[in-house]
C-alpha cells in the first residue's frame, strides 16, 4: 500500500489531470482494497491474477473484492505501472508476474446507428436546427468525442478554409480524497492524446450553418454549441442528445455511437482506414480497424456475392458491376 501511494504521489505532477484521477480511482478502489497489506517483494503472479478473477467463468477467491470486469484489464495495467516502479526503485516486485495468462474479456458491442435510423434523425435535426441539433449533425459527420464537442469554439474552426481544429477537450473528473468523500470538478484540458489534436475538414453545409451561427454569437472565443461565453458540460449535453432521440422516436443510443456510426460509413463509403483513423484522432490505424469500424452485414452480402459460382461463371470471378 506504501509503495503505491508513493507511486500515486509522484504521478501527480507528471501526467495530466484526468490521467491522475484515474489512476487515484483505480487504487484506492481497487488495488489497496486487494493487496495494501501485501509485503511488496510478494508482489508476484498470484496476487496479480486476484485482479483477474471476477472475468466471466473465473473462480474469486474466497474474501477477495469483487472488481468489475471490464475494468480488470485496466488494474492489472496499473498494478504492472506500480511494479515497474518499485522494480526500479527497490529491485523487486518483477515485471515478468505481471504477463499472467487468463480468460480474455471479450470487447462490448460497439453501438452505432442503423441507416435508417441515422435517417431519421437527421431529418428532425433539420426541422429544428439550432445550435444543440447542429452540434450532434458535426458528430455524426466528424467523429467528434462529446468532450471535443464541448470544448470546442469558433475561434477553433476556420470558416474561409473550411477547417475544424480539435484542441481541447471537457471531461468532469472525480477526485479521490483520502480523509473524505470522493468529489467532482470539471475540467477544460488538452485532447485525449496528442493524436487527438486534429485539423478535420468541414462540408459546405457545415461552414454556412456555423456562419450563421457565428454571426448571431458576436465573439470568436464563443462556444459553438451555446453560441455565447457560457459552456454546457458533457452530461447536460448528453440528456439533451437523449431528448432528441426520443422526440425523433429513436431508442436509446450512447452519444459515442454517433462516433461509431461516423467511423464505418467513412469505411463504408470507401474512405482508407489510415484516412479515418487520423480524422478520428486515433494513434494508429489498428485501434480503427479493431475498436470502432464494424462492416455491416449489408456490405458482407455484397461482397461475397461477387464470388457466387453464377458470377465465376459467367465473369471468369468477376462480378456483373465489374464487368
């Protein structure tokens, strides 16, 4: 427990805020419950795989905490952080215990909009859009995170070149605090990562709304979505976005799905992975390919319709579109 909260300590001033809150949330909920009273030079492959335990079919040792299991993954990448650490400071804890093997959770499903339902909530958008309809339009044609979209201004986007320019982004953080209950407070930082800060091209369509809704708002340093100096945090965002949904008569749906569904209709529409992959902001083209980009069902069909035995046939393996 005193090697992590040395650790936590001098993480502080190293890593960006939202970064460290994380990393606070993790150990004080999760790993000093676990192991604070764990001799550190013990700190090898068996206590590391009580983090791992509460995976679909895994066994949780008797008195163990029950951490949530999509959040294992992640104590165990801290827990090897710590380790390293103390390896480097004081010889022991070996980073090799911490490469265990075990059940890999499988990744949730990714949320994105059906066409037709993408359809039908552009057209309410249309027949009502202010600067809060637009703001969800610029998500499902950009890929924009709802903090970027937050956080973004008018003086963020050049309206002559027809470029939006990610820089920032708003994220509530919870700050633990050792003596007390846990408390939130919102803050404005840099974008995720550094591939997050992006220059992203805008239609036409969206550089005359946002023209006019430039004009109306007077100041450059205005936010874009309240068209004033006044922000709308993230969560008051989102209840709104739910609203819409529902008076367009659309189920539920996470706000990210809008950044899904912008990633496979680039795929879709035939735009290069590399290509999304950096309007997304995503530090390499895997993360697209795995995370975020889900060919439909729809484009399979097509696709292996070219290779029906009626097409070899007839097109020597091509398709009657090729020929």
């Amino acid at each position: 427990g005193a090697v992590m909260l040395l650790w936590l300590n001098g993480k502080k001033s190293g890593v960006k805020p939202s970064t460290y809150a994380n990393y606070a949330a993790i150990v004080q909920n999760h790993l000093l419950p676990a192991m604070g009273d764990l001799p550190a030079e013990r700190l090898t492959t068996g206590p590391g795989r009580r983090i791992r335990r509460t995976e679909p079919g895994g066994a949780r040792r008797r008195g163990a905490p029950a951490f949530p299991p999509r959040r294992s993954p992640t104590n165990l990448a801290v827990l090897k952080l710590i380790a390293d650490y103390a390896r480097e400071r004081w010889a022991f804890c070996p980073t090799r215990s911490f490469a265990s093997t075990g059940p890999r959770l499988h990744a949730p499903a990714i949320d994105i909009l059906p066409p037709e339902e993408q359809a039908k909530l552009e057209s309410h958008l249309l027949t009502r859009l202010d600067s809060y309809a637009l703001g969800v339009l610029l998500t499902l044609y950009t890929g924009l995170r709802i903090g970027e979209l937050c956080a973004l201004r008018f003086c963020d986007i050049d309206l002559e070149e027809g470029l939006l320019e990610v820089n920032g982004t708003m994220l509530r953080i919870r700050e633990t605090r050792p003596n007390g209950p846990a408390r939130t407070r919102l803050l404005i930082d840099a974008p995720k990562t550094r591939s997050s800060k992006r220059k992203i091209p805008l239609s036409q369509f969206f550089v005359t709304e946002i023209s006019a809704l430039r004009r109306r708002a007077g100041r450059a340093t205005d936010y874009l979505l309240t068209a004033s100096e006044q922000f709308i945090e993230p969560r008051n965002y989102y209840e709104r976005y739910q609203r819409m949904l529902r008076e367009a008569g659309l189920p539920p749906h996470s706000f990210h799905a809008l950044r899904h569904t912008f990633a496979t209709r680039c795929i879709e529409n035939g735009l290069d992975p590399k290509s999304v992959s950096e309007l997304l902001g995503h530090a390499n083209v895997r993360i697209t390919l795995e995370r975020y980009v889900h060919p439909s069902l729809e484009g399979k069909r097509k696709f292996l319709e070219r290779f029906s035995p009626a097409n070899r046939g007839q097109n020597g393996g091509r398709s009657p579109e090729d020929s």
